[in-house]
C-alpha cells in the first residue's frame, strides 16, 4: 500500500466513525430535543387556546357594537388582522407538530437539531400570531365597553404585536433558509 | 508525481475544512436566528399584556405592562444589534467576534425574559430616572417641590416608581403651572 491510498483509508475511517458517532449522538439526544420542541408547542397550544377563546368572545361582544360607530371602521379592520394572523397561528403550530415529529427518525443529530430549530421558531410564529388576536380581541372588546381611554393604548399594542410578529415570521423564514443553505453545500 | 498527489490531497482537506467552517457558521447563525425570534415572542406577549392591563383599566397595572413592554423593546433592540455583529462577523470569517456576539444575543434574550416576568434592569430605572429629572429641569428658578408625583407610592417597585413619575412629569410639564414658561412669565403688575 502506497502513501496516498494509506491517507485515503484514513479519511475514509474517520469520516465512517464520525458517522457512527453522530449516529449515536442522534439516538442518546433526541429525547432532549423532542422534549423541548413539545415545551414550547405546549406553550403555543396555551396560547392559540387562548386566541381561541377570546375570537368566541369577540363574536358575542361584536353584536353589542352599534353599527353607526365611530370605531367601526378601526373595528373591521382590526378583525382583518386578526383573521390573518389567526390563520397563520393555525398553520404555524401544524408545522411545529409536524417538525417535531421528525425528530426522532433524524438520520443524525445535527439533522435532528435542525428539526428541533425549526419546531420551536414555527411555535413562536404560531405563539405570536395568537398574541396578535388577543390584542385585537382586547380593542374590539374596549370598542364594546366604550373605554376610550383604553384604546389608544390598545392601537400603539396592536401595531408593536403586529411588527413583532413579522420578525418573528421573518426569523422563520431566515432559520429555514440558513438550514436548507446548509444541506445543499 | 508523488508530490503532485500529495498536493491534491491537501487542497482536498483544505476545501473539506473550509466547508465544515461555513456550516458551522450557518448553523450558528441558524440559531441566534431562533433567538432572535424568541425575543420577537416575547415583544408580542408583552404588547398583549398591555392590551389586556388597558382594558382592566387597573392604572398600576397599565404602568407596570408599559414598563415590560419597553424594557423587553430595549431587549430586542440589543438583540438585533447583537445578530448584526454576528452576522458581519460570520462573514468576515473572525470566529471570536461572532462568538462574542452570540454572547451578546443570549444576554440579550435573558434581559427580555427577565422584563417580561416583572424583573426591569436597574439601568433602565436609572436612565428613566434620569429623563423625569431632565423633563422637570425646565432651566427656570428651581421651586421647592417641582413637578410632585402625587400618584408616587413609596412600596411600589422602582421600575414602576420611574415610570409613573416620567408619567406625571409630562403631564407637569403640560399643565399651567409646569414648564418652562411658568418660570418665564412676568411678575404682576404690582
């Protein structure tokens, strides 16, 4: 055996044991990973219970709101926003659910991790897309109540919920990207 | 002939390393995207907080939602800063700098968890402090018992002290006898 073909068994060695153990990685880590991907879609199943609850709220209050209202221009549009986002929270913590689901069949540990990332980042999407229809739920509630004071309060809330939840949607979509960046070198 | 194999094979491990490097790079900016995402949540929960402290129409509560809500945008701004460095760092290739910065952004992730369970940082306090002494310092004669806060209760958190009394300084500097044109004015006639 030559020099250069006794090296190349080398590599071929260390990238076989590499393998192996990153193999083993995935087994003995994955529990970890799985439990903190279903810590923080537990989280967001709270929350989108919560968006839940308060969009059943708002339909009964929505009826109290005289039609002729000052607000219910603000009102309909708020709505808008949270239908939007109610939507995105619903389609954000399937793919959280479905994410996580991989983690155990991971063929390694850094894929699992990856899987594991993007759980977790999804349920944030979902966590504040719920945030958001809570917020709107609240300004159509004080919309109701007649609590003006409140509602200038609300507005500047609804804005900066809004804003968060796009970079939080925005840091998906990087986490995503950076994650398929990695796997097509 | 030797040593041109020799040299192919070091090209090969120098490209090899290379790669590692990079993925080792993406996949850390993978992950201080995730956390750049978390201080995001948090913002959105603390906004929600708000909304749900204005229509209690509590006023203490109101203040202290206020009070999380800017320290947890504090926080984010931090964070964004930090994702920043590490990316540019990332770029240039300066793995202590991009470590460095992903310091930054955990501390930064730690400060916006730590505001939105009620724990504000002293130097936010402090710099509020500071603004309510700069807004009731109009450059007039200084009045014993300028800008008063009335609504000031001593049992009260300092986050929350500060913030009323930035409240209540506005609103001073507002009113007929604050600010600076009250100082201003003439004497009367007699």
């Amino acid at each position: 055996m030559n020099r250069s073909s006794y090296i190349a068994l080398m590599v071929v060695a260390g990238l076989g044991f590499s393998g192996a153990l990153n193999s083993a990685c995935a087994v003995e880590g994955s529990d970890q990973l799985i439990a903190e991907a279903n810590k923080s879609i537990s989280i967001a199943e709270d929350t989108v219970g919560e968006a839940r609850a308060a969009i059943e709220a708002a339909k009964q209050i929505l009826s109290t709101i005289p039609a002729d209202s000052d607000q219910m221009v603000e009102v309909t549009e708020m709505l808008a926003k949270v239908k939007d986002n109610w939507a995105l929270a619903l389609e954000a913590l399937d793919g959280a659910k479905e994410s996580a689901s991989k983690i155990p069949t991971a063929s390694t540990a850094e894929i699992a991790g990856d899987y594991k990332l993007l759980a977790t980042v999804n349920a944030g999407v979902a966590l504040s897309g719920a945030e958001v229809v809570k917020t709107g739920v609240a300004f159509v509630e004080a919309v109701a109540a007649d609590k003006v004071e409140a509602l200038d309060i609300i507005r500047v809330a609804m804005q900066d919920s809004l804003a968060a939840s796009s970079q939080v949607q925005f840091n998906y979509e990087r986490v995503k990207s950076l994650i398929t960046q990695k796997y097509s070198k | 002939m030797k040593n041109n194999q020799y040299r192919t094979i070091s090209l090969m491990a120098c490209v090899a390393v290379l790669l590692v490097g990079a993925q080792v790079s993406v996949a850390n900016l993978a992950a201080a995207s995730g956390l750049l995402a978390d201080v995001a949540v948090m913002a959105s929960q603390s906004s929600s907080a708000l909304a749900a402290a204005a229509n209690s129409g509590d006023v203490d509560a109101i203040v202290e939602a206020q009070a999380r809500v800017d320290a947890v945008d504090a926080a984010m701004t931090e964070a964004q800063e930090a994702y920043s460095a590490m990316e540019q760092a990332s770029n240039a290739g300066d793995e202590d700098a991009a470590a460095s910065a992903a310091d930054d952004l955990a501390a930064a992730k730690q400060k916006a968890s730590d505001a939105l369970s009620g724990i504000i940082p002293e130097t936010n306090s402090q710099s509020d402090a500071q603004g309510s002494q700069d807004q009731a310092d109009t450059g007039g004669p200084v009045r014993e018992g300028e800008a008063p806060n009335v609504f000031d209760q001593p049992w009260e958190t300092d986050g929350v002290r500060n913030a009323k009394q930035a409240l209540f300084g506005t609103f001073w500097n507002a009113s007929s006898q604050g600010g600076a044109s009250f100082g201003e004015r003439d004497a009367t006639p007699q």
